[in-house]
C-alpha cells in the first residue's frame, strides 16, 4: 500500500508505478533503485556482492517481493504463484522445464534423438544407456571389457552414486537398488591433461528466452582439478575416484587438495583454477585455446536446440501467455570435458549450478594464508560436536573457529569464502542480471553483441523459421529444428489432454503414408508408402499399440470415444522417427524425417486452409497450425491453437489457456 503522504508525492508515484520502464521520465528513471530479491541462504553471499558492484539493492525479506524487479525463485511451484500473481514487469530466475529436461535420462534421450538425426552436430554426446529399460543393450556392449563405462543415477549430485565398471557383473554390485534409474555412459578415456592431471570446465551459460532462443555464454569459467594423478582406467585403479572424477565436492575432501593463493584463479598448481587461467596455460603450450572455446559454444547452443522442444512444452504448461513466458531468465550450468584432440565433451548440464562461495580449509593451509596466531584462535574456538559452517556454533566468540562437519576432509576444518568462487560466480551472476535487465528495457542484442564478459551464441533462434538447405541443415550451419516441426504435429494428434488420441494418431499414419491392415486385408496386399517402401512390421496397428504400451490398442468403432490415450510428445517423437526409417530406407535419419513430414503436408495440398472439409472431420488442417507463427516470432500459442484446430469451433476460453484446450471445449 503506498504511504499516506501528500496529494503530488502520491500522484507521482501511482504514475511512475504505472508506467514502462522504457517511458518513465528521466528525473523518475534516476530515482528508481533496482531491487532484487532472494531469501537462499547459498546465494544470498554472491547476490550481494553482484548488487552491491551494480550500485543495486538486495533483500531477503519476503514482504519486499512483491516490489522487486528480480527474484530468485527455488522451485517450480513458488515460479508458477509468481508467474500467475506477480507483477508483469518482475523477472524470475528460472525457467519451466529445466530441471526435468537437464535430469541424466531426459538429457541422454533428448540427445541421442538429435544425434540419431545429425551424428556430426551431436558427436559431442557419447554412446549412452538408460537402465534399466535398456539392460539387454548394456550388456552386449560391455561383453567387451576393453571398454570401460560410467554410471549417474537420474538426479544425483556433488558425485554421489557414481560407478566405474568395465564388467557388468561389477556394475550391477555397485549400483544403489534405491535409485530407479540410471544413465550409464563410455568413459573417455584419453582427457586432456595439465601437469598430469585430469580436468572439466564449468560454463555458466544464460538463457533468457526459450522461443525464440536467446542464449548468451559467461567468458570465464572454473576449472576443476582431480588430486591424483591420472592413469588410463583399468581394473586396479577404477577405485581411485579422486583420478577419475572432477567432482569438486569429491576432491575438497582429499588431503592432496591444494587452495589457490590469488583471485584470479592464476596458481597454476590449484586443484580449482579459473577457465581463462587454463586456457591461458594451454596458450603457451601451444595448444589452439580459441579453437576450444568456439567448439565449446557450438557444443552449447546445439544442446540447448535438442532441449527447446521440451522446454516449449513446460513453458506452455506454466505460462499463461507469451508475456508471462518473456518474465523467465536461467543461469545453467554446463560441464565439459576436453580430450587430447581438442575435442569437447559434454559430461552434464546443471539447471541450477552451485553459487557457493564457501571452501573448506584446514588449519595448517589456513596459517599460511592468515598466520599462526589466527590459525590458533580458530583451533581455540571449537564449533560444537558434530560441527557445522562458519557463525552455525552457538555462543559468542571472537574471530573463526574450526569444526569437524562432513563438508570436508576429516581433520579439523575451517569454512572461509573463497576468492576464486567469489569472482568468478559474481562475475556471472552480476554480468547475467544485467543483461536481463537491459533485456527488460527491449535493448536485444544486435548481431550477437553481448554486454562485456560474455558472448552470445543465439540472438533470437526461432523453432521452425531457418532458411534450410536441400540436405536438411540450416544455412547458418545450425541443425534443422525438425523436432519443433514434430512437436507442433504433436499438438494436434494428441488433443486437449496433451496425451495421443488414437483416432488422431490413425490419421496422422495413413497421411504419411504407413500401411493399415484393416485397410488391405481385403485386398491381400499391404500398401506401399509414396517416397518408400513399407517395413515389413511397421503398420497403423502395431503404431499405436506401441504408443500405448500398457493398454494395447483393439479397434474401436469409428464412433466409439473410449479409447485410452497414448504416450506424450517424447515416445510420439521417436514413434516419428522409427516411422521415418522405415518408411523411408536407405537415407540419413534427417533426410527421412523431412521426406516423412513433406508426404504428411502433401496430403493437405488439395484442401486450402479453410476450405472444405472431409464430411465427419470436424478439425482444421494441420497444415494451418504449421502456418500459425505470427505472435512474437512465436509458435501460436501452441496449447490453444490444438485445442481450436482439434474442435473446429471459435474458442470461448482466454488465449493461451492453462495448458490448455483452447476455447470451444
């Protein structure tokens, strides 16, 4: 509520309240303070320290929420009161949809689908398996005990649960039976290596739109160290994690861990450097650094490309229109490993990466960073039994004491901010705000200029809009979006339940030309498809009981409705694919696929959009929701758009809808 104050002082705040940021009068503009809000209490540290170089406010206090322009939200439910309370003019720190898409399974499968459609763009992604659907796979490809393999459970972090095995009887006695499911990966087993240790770089990677995909790199990164030094894997030495691993949260615990002295993260005998430290190193070693860095980014922006589709289903889920969509921002975090081709490797991405500035050190490294006396008034000051972070102890005492929590080696410890941490992730985090900020007041970049510290490497990606080539790639080099192009199909099959309606699916084979038995047994012959030749078990029937696997599809009448739904848009996407290999033998996935959805257009040719309607089908053409991306560079407001096509009536609901079957339900 505004304070009671006097007649003008509440006129000028109702009209600078009211109005855009962008026509706010200048003498208002500098009054205006930018307030950010977060109540996390990890990072709470680095936020400060970002607002406070911004000349910006920072809170906690969750009564101050509501007038902040940013806040960090933590889960998905807090983002959907905010999207669906807060002001329009407030920005959010995350975006639906990512945890679930960045998960080890959804990643391994999101990416093997664009591998499978482009090997080269995608060769970044090694051979992978998700268990335990794909056991009978694993297994034949470890009967090779040459090769050594990974194992992540699903939502594992900080290194828990990970297995090296190169035997499957080895795997299976490592693994958690707590943990459902796994993605089990080929070790690379030739890293790159400085002073003979093995290392990942982290990237913080920001993305402030999803369509169109606005993606913009942080130009410094951690470089995390393992503490003993690497040997190719074997069966002796699978055992010894502090080789093999990079995990921060693994290594801090070994004694062989050694702090760096400076902020810039230059000691180059640190087991956590800064990434321009160590491309720095490689400079002088003669190794191509910028070359590195540019197959880094590609590896980024085609990743994210794999994942718009499904994150264009969440954000359709969460946002009640393309307005409350523009209010997310997410800082992501991206781990890659180097291989002695300078090749990159994406080993996984980190929906809300560590923004912990804490280190744990031990007294003797801390006497010689503070001195002997403050080394021996930490010892003096014990936290209590079982310990915990610096200023957790009870009771009032002067200067930092040790503990003996589990966050560190197990000798008496020290938790103290370290300057490595705090300038790279305020560096990041500072650098991303403002960026959101400018984004705000509509300043977008232009011809991929990024404000200082960063790059960017996607300036306004629209799914489904490139100019392509005839081999099924853009002109800009970037892999054809083709799965958006399945995603927007999808919309229509499945209905306003976003599950697959198995009337629609039928229809949608017969249109890309997959043989139905019922059709031709009369005849005692099976239709060939136009462009290719029918697998010998690909048929409508055996389509859809595979989209319902748990309730095989039996032929209902045509005017029967109680069909059960199948599958959602991942199992119709490779259903789509598997339809492409078969029906279309002997090409590249891609090339299949786009000869697939160019049969299924083709057969909308002699009804214009509009037009005249087969008798007993109430939809409008497909073809029309392809057509329909007009709203902000946008895909129409997809939900609703199915849900108008699907009753073939104006809509009476709001646009947009909640997920939503449009109007005229």
């Amino acid at each position: 509520k505004l304070r009671q104050v006097s007649t003008g002082e509440s006129q000028r705040a109702l009209s600078a309240s009211s109005w855009p940021e962008a026509t706010m009068p200048d003498e208002e503009k500098k009054k205006k303070r930018i307030l950010v809000h977060c109540d996390h209490r990890v990072v709470n540290p680095v936020l400060q320290r970002a607002c406070l170089a911004e000349g910006w406010s920072s809170t906690s206090d969750k009564t101050q929420a509501s007038k902040a322009d940013f806040l960090w939200v933590t889960t998905q439910d807090e983002l959907r009161r905010r999207l669906q309370f807060g002001d329009s003019s407030q920005r959010f720190s995350k975006i639906p949809g990512f945890l679930e898409a960045c998960s080890k399974v959804k990643l391994a499968q999101e990416l093997r689908r664009a591998r499978d459609l482009f090997p080269e763009k995608y060769a970044f992604w090694p051979d992978n398996y998700v268990l335990p659907a794909e056991n009978a796979r694993l297994k034949a490809a470890m009967a090779d005990k040459r090769k050594v393999f990974i194992a992540k459970p699903n939502f594992g972090s900080q290194g828990e649960g990970i297995i090296l095995a190169s035997s499957w009887e080895d795997l299976m006695s490592g693994m958690d039976s707590s943990s459902s499911d796994f993605v089990v990966q080929r070790y690379i087993s030739h890293p790159l290596l400085v002073g003979g240790l093995k290392f990942d770089l982290r990237l913080y990677v920001l993305v402030t739109s999803v369509n169109p995909l606005r993606v913009y790199v942080c130009e410094d990164g951690l470089a995390r160290f393992c503490t003993s030094q690497y040997q190719a894997p074997s069966a002796n030495n699978l055992h010894v994690l502090t080789s093999h691993l990079t995990n921060y949260s693994l290594n801090k615990r070994s004694p062989a861990f050694v702090h760096g002295d400076s902020q810039g993260g230059s000691d180059e005998t640190a087991s956590k450097r800064s990434m321009i430290s160590v491309l720095r190193q490689l400079r002088r070693q003669g190794v191509d650094s910028a070359f590195i860095v540019a197959r880094m980014h590609e590896l980024i922006l085609n990743t994210l490309i794999a994942l718009q589709p499904s994150l264009m289903d969440a954000v359709a889920a969460h946002s009640t229109s393309a307005a409350a969509a523009a209010q997310c921002f997410q800082l992501v975090g991206f781990d890659i490993l180097i291989d002695q081709q300078l090749r990159p490797w994406l080993l996984e991405v980190n929906s809300s990466p560590s923004l912990s500035i804490d280190a744990v050190f031990t007294l003797d490294h801390f006497a010689k960073i503070h001195g002997e006396a403050a080394a021996a008034l930490a010892a003096a000051n014990s936290s209590t039994p079982g310990g915990g972070r610096l200023g957790t102890a009870s009771g009032k005492r002067e200067g930092p004491r040790h503990c003996w929590c589990n966050d560190g080696p197990e000798v008496p410890h020290i938790h103290q901010p370290c300057p490595l941490d705090a300038a790279v992730k305020t560096a990041a985090l500072r650098g991303a705000l403002r960026i959101v900020k400018r984004e705000r007041a509509g300043k977008f970049p232009l011809g991929g200029r990024a404000p200082p510290g960063f790059s960017c490497v996607a300036d306004g990606l629209v799914a489904g809009e490139k100019e392509m080539e005839e081999d099924g790639t853009a002109v800009d080099g970037l892999p054809l979006d083709v799965l958006c192009d399945v995603r927007s199909i999808y919309e229509t099959v499945s209905g306003p339940r976003r599950t697959v309606d198995p009337h629609r699916m039928r229809r949608f084979c017969l249109r890309c030309g997959v043989p139905s038995v019922t059709r031709t047994r009369s005849a005692g012959n099976v239709t060939t498809a136009p462009n290719g030749s029918a697998g010998p078990n690909l048929t409508v029937e055996t389509v859809l009981e595979r989209m319902a696997p748990r309730a095989p599809f039996s032929r209902p009448s045509p005017s029967s409705r109680q069909a059960k739904p199948g599958g959602g848009r991942a199992e119709f996407t490779d259903t789509v694919l598997d339809m492409a290999r078969s029906l279309h033998q002997g090409m590249p996935l891609h090339q299949s696929l786009v000869a697939l959805l160019a049969t299924y257009r083709s057969s909308f040719g002699s009804t214009p959009p509009g037009g005249k309607r087969t008798p007993g089908d109430r939809r409008g053409s497909e073809s029309d929701l392809l057509r329909l991306r007009s709203v902000d560079g946008a895909v129409w407001k997809g939900a609703s758009a199915a849900g108008w096509l699907s009753s073939g009536r104006d809509g009476e609901g709001e646009e947009g809808g909640n997920g939503g079957g449009g109007g005229g339900r």
